[in-house]
C-alpha cells in the first residue's frame, strides 16, 4: 500500500468529551482560617477513611490545605493550575517520609482536595462517589460545630 492510498479522517473535529476547559472558582474571601482548616479535615478524614488511621494523614492534610490557600491568597483561581500548583508543593522531600507512611502521592492526595473544594461548591464532579458526598456533609457537621 503507498502513502496516498491510506485512508485519512476528514471532517470536523472529534467533539470533547467535556465542553469546560477548565473549573474558576471565585476569588478567596471570607475566614482563610476557617477554609484551610475545612480543607484539612476534609482531606485527613478522606486519608483515614480510604486507608487507615494515621498521624501522618493530618500532615499531608494541613500541607495540602496550606497550599492551597497559599495559592489562592496569590490570586489562583484556576482548578487546573491548583491541582499542579498543589501537587508541586506537596512534593517537597520534608512531605515524604508521610507520604511514604501513606501510601499515596502528592497528586492523588492534589486531584481529591480539587474534587473535595468542588464538591462543597456544588459543582458536579466526575468519578465521584456517594460516599464522598457524605463525607462532605459530614465535614460540613463537624466544622459548623467548631465554630459555635
């Protein structure tokens, strides 16, 4: 067979399997405080939940949300760029002897505060489950008691 008798695709692009490039979340304002520590949470409860309990959970949770609202205090609103941006910082070599203990990665502990921010804004998120759902309400519950 020659070059020009190889069939070629010709028409329109193939369409996108999501017509959102990308997630924009409204600029940081309000409690910092209060968000970092419901982003903490969120992540060691997730952490505990999909493996088990341990210390190191609470570490990887408090970098994660640290960055995260560092980031955003930056003026980052971009999903896309947090979850890279966050999962850079997570890959500081201070952060691996927890991650080793945890048996995740900075990414994966990155791509779950992404889907766990979206989520409590409402957004519906792929690949997620029922249970993260609870686990947002649940979250929710705990920290509204702490603030009272």
């Amino acid at each position: 067979m020659q070059l020009q008798d190889v069939p070629t695709r010709r028409g329109p692009a193939p369409a996108r399997s999501a017509e959102i490039d990308s997630y924009l979340l409204k600029p940081l304002t309000g409690d910092v405080e209060f968000e970092s520590a419901w982003i903490s949470t969120a992540l060691a409860t997730w952490l505990d939940e999909e493996w088990t309990v341990l210390p190191e959970h609470q570490v990887l949770a408090k970098a994660a949300a640290d960055a995260y609202v560092g980031l955003r205090r930056k003026g980052e609103n971009d999903m896309g760029n947090l979850v890279l941006a966050v999962a850079s910082e997570l890959l500081s070599p201070e952060l691996a002897p927890a991650f080793r203990a945890s048996f995740t990665s900075p990414f994966e502990v990155s791509n779950k505060l992404s889907e766990t921010v979206m989520l409590k804004d409402g957004c519906d998120v792929c690949c997620t489950s029922a249970a993260d759902r609870e686990r947002i309400e649940r979250v929710n519950q705990l920290m509204s008691g702490s603030s009272m």
